[in-house]
C-alpha cells in the first residue's frame, strides 16, 4: 500500500530524517513523499529471486554486484529505494557516497509491483520517467500477480518497452552478457 503524504509540500531529502523509524519505506520523486507499508510476502518473494538470479551470475563473472532495497540520492527532491539494483564494477566505484548511498543511476533497476493503483502509479510512470532521465540502461517492471516481466532499455535517451515476458520467456540483457533466466524462475 502507498500514498502520497502530501501534494503541497515539496519534500527533500531532509525532510526524511525527521520522519520516523517505524519499518514504512519513504521515497521521494519529484518532491512528492510516498509511503509504503510492508509488502506482501509474494513481494519479497520475487525479489528474493530476481537478487538471486543476478547475484549468482555477478559473483560467476565478477562483472558488477547486486543489492536488494538500496537508497538512491540522485538529489534533494529524487530519493528512492527500489527493489533490486545491479551495478556494473566500474560504476559501482563512483556511485557511493560515504554513508554507502548510491547517488547515481545504477545500469539496472528492478521494481516488483505491489498492489493498488498508487504503486502502479508510481512504478511506471513517476520512477519510469526518474530513470530514464537519470540514465538508467535498463528497468525491469515485475508483476507478481500476473507473474510478468517487463523489460525497458534505454533507446534514443530514454527507457523504452521493449518486450513482455511470461513463462518460458528467457530473460536476458546486453548489460548482462550470457545472463539468461526463464521468466518463471523468478515467480517459482
């Protein structure tokens, strides 16, 4: 479940620190504070194995790291926390801040849905639109209930669909190479 807190206010970054600690998520797009609560067990679940899949392949081919729920500064008004990130080594080495903060646009971000039309909201228009203008290579949209993948990859400056995954459907990436995953290994 999320909500905008408010759509007066502009939010910052900030702002997060006088919010409390009480185990709900804050992000911040565009100056607009969004809430969610715990998500469903289906949830985590997905992206349990989403971390899996790309943390077994990294740690094959040494080629970047995976991280489940980092933060994300880009700045004051942009602070999110999605799902799953993958990061090249090369990347990785200039997108941290002291406090272990990424403060750059990661080459993969993974967001799982979660249900109600706010985070649907959010997940494909608000962070589809923060991404691509931030660099992201490539954006992976998940629904667990639907159990399908999409997949977005920058084109002309801007993250694009470019393929729909169910099933069977193989999962691969340029970003990635020889990294291939069935579509229903991440919802088994």
């Amino acid at each position: 479940m999320s909500q905008s807190i408010s759509d007066r206010v502009r939010w910052t970054t900030a702002d997060l620190e006088l919010l409390p600690d009480n185990g709900n998520r804050y992000e911040i797009i565009d100056g607009e504070l969004f809430m969610t609560r715990a998500p469903h067990w289906g949830h985590q679940r997905v992206c349990g194995n989403v971390y899996q899949e790309l943390n077994s392949w990294s740690r094959e081919t040494g080629l970047g790291q995976t991280a489940i729920n980092p933060g994300i500064i880009f700045t004051d008004a942009d602070n999110v926390i999605p799902d799953v990130v993958w990061a090249s080594n090369q990347r990785l080495a200039i997108l941290l801040d002291e406090a272990g903060h990424l403060t750059a646009a990661p080459e993969l971000i993974v967001e799982v849905l979660s249900p109600g039309a706010d985070n649907e909201r959010r997940d494909r228009e608000l962070k589809l639109r923060l991404y691509s203008t931030r660099g992201v290579q490539e954006y992976w949209i998940i629904n667990w209930q639907l159990q399908q993948v999409e997949v977005y990859r920058r084109e002309q400056a801007s993250l694009r669909l470019i393929a729909t995954l169910f099933g069977e459907d193989e999962l691969t990436s340029p970003l990635l190479p020889g990294f291939t995953c069935k579509s229903a290994q991440i919802f088994a």
